[in-house]
C-alpha cells in the first residue's frame, strides 16, 4: 500500500478457534460501518464463517454490510488469507499481497459496493476449493475497506475452512537452546534461561501448552522454569518464538534443558482437547564459574604459602 497506513479494523470474530483478535486502540470506534454474516440455510446467527468442505467442493453463502454513518460508503470487498502477527493476534493480508489458500479460494459477487447511510447491502460470495486443496485447516477472511486520506480502514470477517482428509495435528520444538547464568554464591543455585522456536508442523490449528525444566547429570536436580504462556492458536506452518527463565539451576556441570508441548486442538463446535505431548531436549554447560575461581585462588595462596616458607628455611639455613 505504499504510503496508504493499514488502521484498524480488522475484527475477526474469535468463535470456534479461540483466535484472539484485537484491532488497535481507538480504531474499532472510527470505522462507521459494521458486517455480518448472512442469514441463511449455515445459520441466521453466525459470528463468522466456518465449514468443513471436500477438495472441489463449492460453497455459497454472502455478507451483510450495515453503514451507520451518515454518509454513503464505497468500500472495496475482497477476501485474505490469515496470518499470527508478532503480538500473537490473527490478522490478514493486506489487498496487494497474494494469497495462497482461503483469499484464493473466495470469490466475492462484486469487488466495490456503496452503502448509503443508515442502510445495509447483502454481496455474496463463493468459496471454491480447489482439486487438490491438503486436507486440514485454513482460514483466512472476507474483507471491506475504505481509503480515506493516507489511512485504510478495514473492517471483516474470518472464514475458517477444514478441508476433509486425513487431520494430522503436530508441534514440533526448534532451535533449542540452553544458557546457564551462574550466581555469585560460590555454592548456591543460579539461573538459566531456554530459547526456542515452536512450529505447528501438522496442517491443523493448534495451541501450544508448554512448560520446561533443567536437570543436571541422569536427571538430578531438577528446576521447573517459570509459567510459560499457551502460545496463541497457530495456523499450520506458522513459528512462535518463546523465551523461559529457570531459576534454581545447579550449577552441576552438565545441564540439560527439556520443554514439553501438549497440542491444544479446537474443533468446529468450540470444544477444546489436549493432544499427546512431545518433548525436546538440548544440553549446556552450567560451570560454577565463582566456585572455581575460589579454588583457583586457594590454590595459588598455597603455593604462594609454600613458596614462601621455602624461600624463609632457606635463608636461615
């Protein structure tokens, strides 16, 4: 877009896949105009968009635009893929940037519409799932916007399509790595911290539970890390990066570094199930660094005690 700043207004409704969304501060208020989805044989109340669809199946269904300004709208429609921003909100492409799943797949009736105040305006639409769509989740969105000066407004709706065929839900744990901190007490515990990446590697929405430890040599002296956040929902290839603080770690030498991620998955209904879990191990060195520096000092005191002694019975003798 250029110069054009994307503001707001993204409302996706998060029903069905616990997808939080939240547009920015004080943009919900500016946008006039509101959608919904159609009343029709899917439903007459729908917060969003959701259906479950074989590879070449076509769908029809339509939204439902409602300006309540008092001047008339000429909004722009057109449909996205979603995308888990850094803020862990769900959000979608912008109208220049191509889409591969969902935004590809919908087709609205018309790509501009005017609304004239206090009226609404029904633009249907049809999602179009390709031959040889991968079975699993793929969501994206249905989208109305507006160019007014520098700024866009957009206001839509998340669609959420699972493609029928073999549903393969998976995490997997990248990059782990494992730092030890140290402390200055030459006998005391210090702290460690895992840095790592989570990846959805199954072709469902999942959310990721997590929590992780530190063990020294055969898993002795266990230390939990702190309570980590689920991770938000993720789309199926989506990363997100997590740091986890441990304290309590035994400076024991050898330290090993283990998170575990139980799979959150959400089913159309809302309902909510944990899947198995899966654990990733890294190993560090935890050198009590303040301890051997004790011991090295000792140990040149002494020599120095003895050097001196020797150099003293030498000079008497």
């Amino acid at each position: 877009m250029n110069a054009i700043t994307r503001a707001a207004v993204t409302l996706l409704a998060a029903a069905g896949l616990g997808l939080a969304v939240a547009p920015p501060a004080g943009a919900q208020d500016e946008a006039p105009w509101t959608v919904a989805a159609a009343a029709n044989d899917f439903g007459a109340d729908r917060d969003n968009y959701s259906y479950t669809a074989d590879p070449g199946e076509r769908i029809d269904d339509g939204l439902v635009i409602a300006n309540h300004g008092t001047a008339p709208l000429d909004l722009a429609v057109y449909a996205a893929d979603a995308f888990t921003t850094g803020s862990g909100q769900l959000d979608l492409l912008a109208e220049d940037k191509p889409s591969t799943g969902v935004g590809a797949w919908v087709h609205p009736g018309q790509d501009h519409v005017t609304v004239q105040p206090g009226q609404t305006a029904a633009v249907p639409f049809t999602v179009t799932v390709p031959a040889d769509a991968a079975a699993g989740d793929h969501v994206g969105g249905i989208l109305t916007s507006i160019v007014q000066g520098d700024v866009e407004r957009r206001v839509g709706t998340r669609i959420r399509l699972r493609v029928g065929g073999d549903l393969r839900p998976g995490l997997t744990v990248e990059n782990l790595d494992v730092r030890y901190a140290g402390t200055a007490n030459p006998i005391g515990a210090g702290d460690a911290t895992l840095a790592y990446t989570i990846r959805n590697s199954g072709n469902a929405v999942v959310t990721a539970r997590q929590s992780a430890e530190v063990t020294g040599p055969f898993g002795s002296w266990p230390a939990e890390a702190e309570p980590i956040p689920d991770s938000p929902p993720l789309l199926p290839g989506e990363t997100w990066q997590v740091t986890a603080s441990v304290h309590g770690a035994a400076p024991a030498l050898y330290l090993a570094g283990t998170v575990t991620l139980v799979p959150l998955l959400t089913d159309a209904a809302g309902s909510t199930a944990p899947l198995s879990g899966v654990d990733t191990t890294a190993h560090s060195l935890a050198v009590p660094w303040t301890a051997v520096l004790v011991i090295v000092l000792c140990v040149l005191l002494i020599v120095f005690l003895i050097a001196r002694r020797r150099r003293k019975l030498a000079q008497a003798g």
